[in-house]
C-alpha cells in the first residue's frame, strides 16, 4: 500500500513526541490516561498532540463504553511497520510449497503403488529403494510420514500467518439503540 503525506501529515510527524504516541498506540487502542502513563507526560499535552496526529490522518477516536480510545490509522501501521505484510505474504507462500510437496509425494506414492501392484506378479521382490520406500512392505508404505509431516507444517504456518497480521484488540462501538424515556 502506498502512502501520501501531504503536508499535515508531514507536520505530525515532525515531533517526536507524536512519534512516541504513534509507537505507544502501535500494539493496541489506549485512553488518554494510558497513553499519558506510557509516555510519561501530562493529559493536556497528550490531547494537543492526539488533535495534530488525527488531523495528520494517522490517529482514529473511537467512542465504547463511555471511554474514548485512540488508535492507529492504516496510514500510520504502514508508516510504523512497512514490511509486516511482506513477512504474512513469505510465510503463507512457504506453506503452499509445503502444501506442493505433500501433493508430489501423495503423487509418487500413489502412482508407486499402483505400479508396483501391477508389477509385483512379473517381477518378484522388490529390490529397487524406491519401491521400498513407496511399497508398504510392513502396514503402511513409508511415504505417508513425509507426506503429514509437510501438512502439518503447512497448517502450522497458515496459523502463524494469520496470527501475525495485527488487528485492534478492542472491538469496535456498537450501534447506539433509542431508549424510550420514562413517563
């Protein structure tokens, strides 16, 4: 995704103070409070700055439970960490290769044995590694350890790549519902 900075934008970034929020914010939604105990300076000064990084385009409000919560902005999470989609998109395509490869030894296996059945009457016993391997001489051939050890992995990194992409902790307002006032 490519970012513009106009010149707002360019103005809150140019404190480092903001910076210092924007990396406090980074991780989850926070109050005023939060953010003032993170950074260590006083409420005031934390809701000027907030103001300068809304206006910027980088900080949202957000309103839930009678608290207001500040949090990071798309434009803000590609500024703070540009290469985090990469690191999702290397690990996803690693599990497709791992995927490939449980699909080439399911292959070579299925195909070996077919072969094999088909052959085993002509030839004798087998003396080649590769229908040793393939066979199943004792109750099961030996390709299916390969085979759902690259599954497994493939499954582990999917997780893992799911479980890397950041998304607010805190859910998002509800809608507000009409109350009808009391007599």
């Amino acid at each position: 995704m490519r970012v513009e900075l106009d010149k707002k934008a360019l103005f809150a970034l140019a404190s480092d103070t903001r910076l210092e929020i924007m990396r406090a914010l980074e991780p989850n939604r926070r109050t005023i409070s939060q953010l003032a105990e993170a950074v260590n300076i006083d409420k005031a000064a934390i809701h000027r700055h907030l103001k300068k990084l809304e206006e910027g385009g980088f900080v949202k409000r957000y309103e839930d439970h009678g608290f207001v919560y500040y949090g990071l902005s798309w434009k803000a999470r590609d500024i703070l960490a540009p290469n985090e989609n990469t690191k999702v998109i290397i690990v996803l395509s690693c599990s497709w290769i791992l995927i490939l490869g449980a699909l080439v030894f399911l292959a070579l296996g299925f195909s070996a044995q077919t072969h094999l059945r088909s052959g085993e009457a002509a030839q004798g016993a087998s003396t080649n590694v590769y229908q040793d391997i393939f066979s199943g001489q004792g109750s099961w051939p030996l390709w299916v350890i390969p085979t759902v050890v690259l599954v497994i992995l493939a499954v582990a990194l999917v997780v893992f790549a799911l479980r890397t992409i950041r998304r607010p902790r805190q859910a998002l307002p509800a809608p507000e519902r009409e109350t009808p006032d009391p007599p």
